[in-house]
C-alpha cells in the first residue's frame, strides 16, 4: 500500500445534549467507504458502547446513530487531513487536528473527553491539547488491533470511565 494524503471525509456526530466526546485518530479504510465511525466489522467500539449502555449492538450507520441521541455521546477525531498508508495509525504522519469548536462550545460535553486508544491521545496531546488546555482519558483501543483486551475487559474499562464521567453507576452509564 502506498501513502496517501487523505481528508477526513465526514463530520462529527453530536447534539446539543451530548454529554461526552469520544475521538478516534482518523477513520478506517472502511469507515470512510461507509462514511461514519468504526465501519470496520472486526472493531469493537460498537459492542462495547452497546454493552456499556445496556443496548443492542446497531448494524447500520441510522442505528449507530440513534444509539450516540439515545445515550448523548458524541464522535469524532483527533486528525481532519494527513498522509496515511491504509488505516495505520502508526503510519499518520502530516497531521492536520480537527476544528473541534463547535462541539466543545455547542454541547454538554465540557471537559469530558475520551479518545480510543494510545495513538489518538498521542495526536490529543500534540494537536489539541495546546489548544483547548482539557486532559482527555485515554480508554483502551477497540481496534482488533488491541488483542491483548478481550471484549469483556475493554467493555469493563469503558464502562467504569464512562460512568464516573457521568456520575451514574450500577450499568446505567447515561
């Protein structure tokens, strides 16, 4: 695969009464064919997400999308433009950071930010965090990349920062 010089391809997914963000690095392959977050099959941020809220796990982009209204959390990522080889993170390289204004100042979010996994808070810390001066939490990768954590262990993760963020506990994470 050769490096390319690649666009974002879509926005971010919030509302006005998303209660958290949730940043990836930059979308997958699939995702941008799909043209929404975590197209891939083999990532595990739906199923978690889903297990973390009690709910179904969505099959389409209309379901994945209800399911971020119903529990208010918001998606997008670190990275609008850069040169990447594939969907390699590790590749990344001419980073350009999203704009995240419109969500930090138009929503509920404040200062809870979450990004999924080491390398988006790696691009957090050098394109963000200058910025807007917020520490974000860095959750364990869904990608299938991130073996080491099976399913049950990274549901577990996410689901304890999710409700200490939120204030809430006993499975209910809204």
């Amino acid at each position: 695969m050769e490096r390319r010089l690649l666009e974002h391809g879509f926005g971010p997914f919030y509302r006005e009464n998303s209660r958290v963000l949730i940043l990836g690095s930059f979308p997958s392959v699939r995702s941008r064919e799909e043209g929404f977050y975590y197209g891939h099959r083999q990532n595990r941020f739906w199923k978690v997400l889903s297990a973390v809220f009690g709910e179904a796990v969505p099959e389409t982009v209309l379901e994945k999308q209800a399911l971020l209204v119903r529990t208010r959390v918001a998606l997008y990522d670190v990275v609008e433009r850069c040169s990447i080889v594939g969907s390699s993170d590790a590749s990344i390289r001419e980073a350009v950071p999203t704009d995240l204004t419109e969500i930090l100042t138009g929503t509920q979010v404040g200062g809870r930010i979450f990004v999924n996994g080491k390398t988006a808070l790696r691009l957090w810390e050098r394109y963000q965090y200058p910025r807007w001066r917020c520490r974000a939490v860095c959750l364990p990768s869904t990608s299938p990349a991130n073996a080491a954590w099976r399913e049950e262990r990274l549901t577990e993760a996410w689901k304890t920062a999710l409700e200490a963020a939120l204030g809430t506990g006993s499975g209910d994470a809204r």
